[in-house]
C-alpha cells in the first residue's frame, strides 16, 4: 500500500489542526460514538473533508475526526470507522493509522461492537483483547511493499499491548465493568455469521466474531504503533441459531451502555497519561 496516497490527508489535518500533537488515538466502533463525551473537544473535521477517508455508510459512525485532551495529553478520535466490505479498499481504513503515525502519537485503541461466542460471556460484557484471527480472507499489506509498513514480513507475536491491556483491564475493574480477556475473529461482512461459521470460529480459539478492527490492528503494528483493542458485547453469536441478528439491535444494546464505554476510556485515558508523566521514556 503506497503511503504517498495519504500525504493529502496528512497536509489537510495539519492545516485545520495546527499544532495537533496527540499522544494516542481512538478508534470508535459501532455504539461507542458517545465516549467522545470523555474527552476536551478542541476541534472537528468531516471525515468527508479529509482526502481519502470520506463519510461511513454505516448506521452508527457518526464520520467526524476531534482533536480533545484529557489529563494534560492530547488525542485523536475517529468517530466511525470505515470497513473493508463498503468497497472501497483497504485505504480509508489505513488513513487513520497513518495519521496517527505520522502526527507522532504512541498508540492507538480499536474499539467494535461484536458477537460473543462464548455463553459465559454474556451480552453488556467487554472483551479486552489479547490475540486476533484474521478471517477476512484478505489482507492489507498484499501488494507492492511500502518502507511506511514495515517489513515485508511483519512480526504478529505481541500485536496486542500487554501494558495497554493491562490499564484497559484495571479500569474495568475498578469500574465494576465485566470483562474479560479474549481473542477477537474477523469477517469481512457485511453479512452475519452462519450457525455453523459461529461454531467452526469457536473451536478455533474465538471468543467474539466481528467484521473490523483486525486490519487496523495489522497495519498499526506494521507501522510501529502500540495496538489496543476492545469489544463490547452486544449480542451472542448464532451458535445454536436463535433469534436473528440486526445491526439496529446491535447498535441500540452499544448505545444502552454508552455510559460505560465512555468511563472506560475515560478510566484508561487518565491512568495513562499519570503513568507516560512520570515515565522519561514517554512522548509529552
């Protein structure tokens, strides 16, 4: 994926967000808009005004980059995401990994909303993830390489940040949140997964099935950034079959719980921002 096709979008963001220096990023998923609430909004821009991205075709994704603060350290938020199964490519959904790259931020933090397939983990729960499978049957990094992702041949062993994780999983606690740790499967979507799908994804080691977040996940490691990732429960997947699935039920079970996605980032946000102070080794 050539890195030059995104210099447009990094010349717009730093035109509207002068002297923007975000420690990190977020990424909200379906249901999770409202978290942004959490945050010192300073500035927003249209995704539609950003090179490259344009708006979400999703119900849910709300299409707004805001630059905010919290606890003296700046952030990205990318409220709404693009997907792989809108058609458009893998580049809108590689711009805001890029940007927050390029702006100089540490990490990045990938929320969703997904199905769980596991019967202890109930509905209202919160995967933190640990591991991924990438069952999309299609990859962001095929193609000619670019220096900007890495190595041809990028290492996947800790994708996943242990000491990000392991604040996302002492603000959920202290929160009385449910949580668990877990491995996240994605589909490419737009449809829902078969019974059979379901159960194959359970006996490979799944634990909730979504159609996102992996590959920003890939290509945010392959750029050299710390990756978190969340998902909150909404539904069980259709191991048995059951009820059918819809994405209006699914965003309205997020946004039931908007108040807790919001204290949760809220939670983890101020927790690292008091570590990254006291820490020499930590951007300011």
């Amino acid at each position: 994926m050539n890195a030059d096709y995104f210099k447009p979008a990094l010349q717009t963001i730093r035109q509207a967000f002068v002297d923007a220096r975000p420690a990190g990023s977020l990424i909200l998923g379906t249901g999770w808009s409202l978290a942004a609430e959490a945050f010192h909004i300073r500035r927003s821009l249209a995704y539609s005004d950003i090179p490259g991205l344009g708006n979400p075709t999703v119900s849910g994704h709300e299409g707004q980059l805001l630059w905010g603060t919290l606890s003296g350290r700046e952030v990205f938020i990318f409220q709404g995401r693009r997907h792989w199964y809108e058609g458009q490519g893998w580049e809108p959904l590689a711009i805001p990994v890029y940007l927050t790259k390029q702006l100089g931020a540490e990490f990045i933090v990938l929320t969703n909303a997904a199905g769980s397939l596991r019967p202890d983990l109930k509905p209202g729960s919160f995967l933190l993830i640990e591991d991924h499978i990438n069952a999309m049957s299609a990859h962001p990094l095929i193609g000619p390489r670019d220096p900007f992702w890495g190595e041809r041949f990028v290492d996947q062993t800790s994708l996943y940040d242990a000491e990000l994780r392991s604040l996302l999983e002492q603000a959920a606690s202290q929160l009385q949140l449910p949580w668990a740790r877990g491995v996240y499967l994605a589909v490419s979507g737009p449809t829902y997964e078969t019974p059979a799908e379901a159960r194959a994804f359970r006996n490979w080691g799944a634990d909730a099935v979504g159609c996102s977040t992996v590959p920003e996940a890939i290509l945010a490691n392959a750029a050299g950034l710390r990756v978190a990732g969340i998902s909150f429960l909404s539904n069980l997947a259709a191991i048995t079959g059951g009820a059918p699935l819809a994405h209006a039920d699914i965003q309205a079970a997020a946004i039931n719980q908007a108040h807790a996605m919001r204290a949760l980032l809220k939670s983890f946000w101020t927790a690292w921002a008091a570590r990254a102070t006291l820490s020499p080794d930590q951007p300011a």
